[in-house]
C-alpha cells in the first residue's frame, strides 16, 4: 500500500466519537513511520446518519462503492428497531461474502484479568462467517414449517424426533470450510506463526463439523505441500496444522494459552471462542477485528454501538484504533502499525485511560474518549 484509498462508516451510538478519536492516531502513526505515505479516506453512509441524510440505513451508493474497494473501516452500526430490519451488518457480510472473521487476541500490560497468566495469550481467530447455524434457517416448535420437516425427516428419513421440536439447520461445505482455512494458514505462513489448529465437534456432528475438520487437513494437503506439516512430523520451520475438538480447545486456551497460535473455526465455535478468549486477557474493549472476503476487507470495532455512554465522550476508542492498526499490519505498512501497539501500551501503562478500562486497572485515572485518544497520539 502506497497512498491507499480507505471507506470510513463512522457508525451509530458512540461510533463517531471512537472514530473521530481514532482517525487521527491512525494518520499520524503512518506520517511518523513513512513521512510522505498517507491514507485517503472517504465516507461513507450507514446507519443513523445515513437515514437522515438519505432516508435509507444502507444506501445504494454506499452498496456501489464498497463494491469496488478493497479497504473499508466501520464503527458499530445499531440494528433498526421494527419489523422488517436486518442486522446492518450481517447485510453487508451477506452482501459481500466477507466469508472470514478474523480476530487477535493479546493481553495488554496492566489490565485486570481473571486468569494467572493473561500475557500467555496470542492467539488470532479466524471463525468462519456464512454457513452452520447462523445461518439462519430455522423453525420454532409447533410451527407448520417444523412439523413439515419433521414429518419429512420422522417418514422418510427413519429419524427419531419429538414433533413438538423446534428446528435449526447446520449447513457446511467443503468450499466454505476450505476458503476459511486458506486464509488462515496464508496468515500463518506470511506472519510466521507456528500452527494453525482446526477447532471443531466433529466426534458429535460428524458431517458438519467433522466435515470442516477434514476439509481443513484436505487443504493442507492439497495445496499447501512442503509448507505445512501435520502435528508430529518433523515441523523444521514449517506451520504445523493440528486440531482439538471445542470442548477441549476450551480447556487448552486456559491452561496452556501458550501452545495456540492461530485457530480456524467453525462460525458458532469461532463466536464463543473469539469472545472467552477476550475475557481471558481482560475484556472487549481493546479487540479488533476484521470481516474479510476475497476482495474486500471491512475492518471494525468487535464492540456495539454503547447507547448508554453515546455523546458522552466516555467511550474507550482502542477498539476502533487497534482494528485500524490491524488493516495497516495486514496491508504492508506494519510499522505504523507496530507504533500504534506501542502507543496503546504505554497509554496503559501511564494508566490515565477511558472508564471501562479504568475499573479494570488499579490506580488509574479516568480520561474521556477524546483525551484518551489524544494521549495515544502524543506517544506516537
Ligand atoms: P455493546 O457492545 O454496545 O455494549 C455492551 C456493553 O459494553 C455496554 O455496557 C457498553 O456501554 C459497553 N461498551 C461497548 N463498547 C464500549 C466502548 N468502546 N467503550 C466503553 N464501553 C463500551 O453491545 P449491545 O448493548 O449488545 O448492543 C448495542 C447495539 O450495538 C445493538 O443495536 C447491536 O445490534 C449493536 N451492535 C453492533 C455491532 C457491530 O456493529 N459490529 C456489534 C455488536 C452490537
């Protein structure tokens, strides 16, 4: 990336103090590093903002230019109360088949953290974001839906299930599973990360679950010779793919953080692990994240749009500033980006920070979204 063209959605509720807070730490982290490089950014409407200005949530315009980009950066977008609204953002993953969430997950110095050893965690999710129960083909019990699958499945199938049952289909295929797995061991090779590990309940649901598993190891194999190797093979430098069934997994991210570098996941694992894995270093609100498709990556706050605190200036806007770190890390200009790390840190450290993280270090003062992004940007 030389001079890269970035889509910025500011989002709902507490999305444009976050980004107004981050925006500038993100330039001034590129101008420190690279002195004539910059990003040009341009808006575009969602939400709220985009109802009022063009009576639409989503507005077409909006719809054709991230058509056509590679690189957007969103706040949270509220979810339209009433009948008839979809989720804003499972619209534009569905839209643009942004088929991968990826989310790392480090500790940060200083932060309270339920376990012993939070700063034995670094690990990054990339859960799977189309397919298994999300998405979304179900039926409540005693619908006439229901009862026609059942009666389907119960007549015709031979199976065993109460008719008063509601339903809920896993769909999970090869193509969706390798797709997702690809991403994640091209990040392992190109980052330098030890293993990929296939998390997935493939001993219960065999086709779906255990489908992913094989599907992974397929990949692998089949495209991925000579630089990856499976779990007790000779690794000599090269990634070691693995897998663990979720339940364990679980029980592994506790107890030895430490053996997981990069974990590939089925949707509904990748949404509990993602998030207990947050918790473990401290909470959600320093986690970035991404949703990625084969062209178009939109790089987002993992957090909601916090209506209680919004135009308060209370917001903690790290979430924000880390994922925009993260699209300068994944796109070539990994230096500004380790600044913007190094910034955080020490903003941290110096423990003058927004309130929720302020519960969460003793001693520390509390500053508001703007001055904590301020400070952020004078450790630059
Ligand atoms: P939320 O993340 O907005 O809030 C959960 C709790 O965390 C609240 O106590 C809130 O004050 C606090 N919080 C969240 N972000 C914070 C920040 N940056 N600094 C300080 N405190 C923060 O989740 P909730 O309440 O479930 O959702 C509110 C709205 O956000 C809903 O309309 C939901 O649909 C939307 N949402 C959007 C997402 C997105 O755009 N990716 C993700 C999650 C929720």
């Amino acid at each position: 990336m030389s001079a890269k063209t970035v889509y910025f959605i500011e989002g709902d509720g507490i999305g444009p103090e976050v980004w107004g807070a981050a925006r500038p730490v993100l330039d001034a982290a590129i101008e420190k590093a690279y002195g004539e490089k910059k990003i040009e950014w341009k808006e575009l409407l969602a939400g709220e903002k985009a109802f009022k200005e063009t009576g639409s949530y989503l507005p077409q315009e909006t719809l054709d230019a991230l058509a056509a980009a590679e690189l957007a950066i969103k706040g949270p977008l509220q979810t339209p109360v009433g009948k008839g609204f979809r989720s804003l953002n499972v619209t534009l993953r569905q839209t643009f088949d942004l088929y991968a969430c990826i989310r790392p997950i480090r500790y940060f110095e200083g932060i309270e953290s339920p376990v012993k050893r939070p700063d034995l965690v670094d690990v990054v999710v990339f859960r799977e974001n189309t397919e298994d129960v999300y998405a979304g083909i179900e039926w409540s019990s005693e619908s006439a839906e229901s009862k026609r699958v059942i009666d389907f499945l119960v007549g015709e199938m031979g199976a065993k299930i109460d008719p008063t049952a509601g339903i809920g289909i896993k769909p999970i295929t090869p193509a969706g599973s390798k797709r997702l797995v690809r991403r994640a061991l091209d990040y392992a090779l190109d980052q330098n990360r030890e293993s990929v590990t296939l998390v997935h309940k493939g001993n219960i649901m065999k086709y779906t679950e255990g489908g992913f598993r094989q599907w992974g190891y397929d990949v692998a194999e089949e495209e991925y010779a000579g630089k990856v190797v499976k779990e007790g093979e000779e690794a000599d430098g090269k990634v070691i793919i693995n897998d663990r069934i979720a339940d364990a997994m679980f029980q592994e991210l506790l107890m030895r953080p430490e053996k997981y570098s990069v974990v590939a996941t089925t949707n509904l694992n990748g949404d509990y692990i993602s998030d207990a894995l947050a918790a473990q270093v401290g909470g959600l609100g320093l986690a970035p994240g991404v949703n990625m498709g084969d062209k178009l990556a939109i790089y987002e706050a993992t957090h909601g749009t916090a209506p209680t605190i919004a135009g308060k200036d209370m917001a903690n806007p790290g979430s924000v500033i880390l994922s925009g770190a993260m699209m300068l890390e994944n796109n070539g200009w990994g230096d500004a980006a380790a600044l913007i790390k190094k910034s955080v840190e020490k903003a941290l450290a110096a423990k003058k920070v927004t309130v929720d993280l302020a519960s969460q270090i003793a001693g520390a003062e509390t500053v508001g979204c703007k001055e904590f992004g301020e400070i952020i940007l004078t450790n630059l």
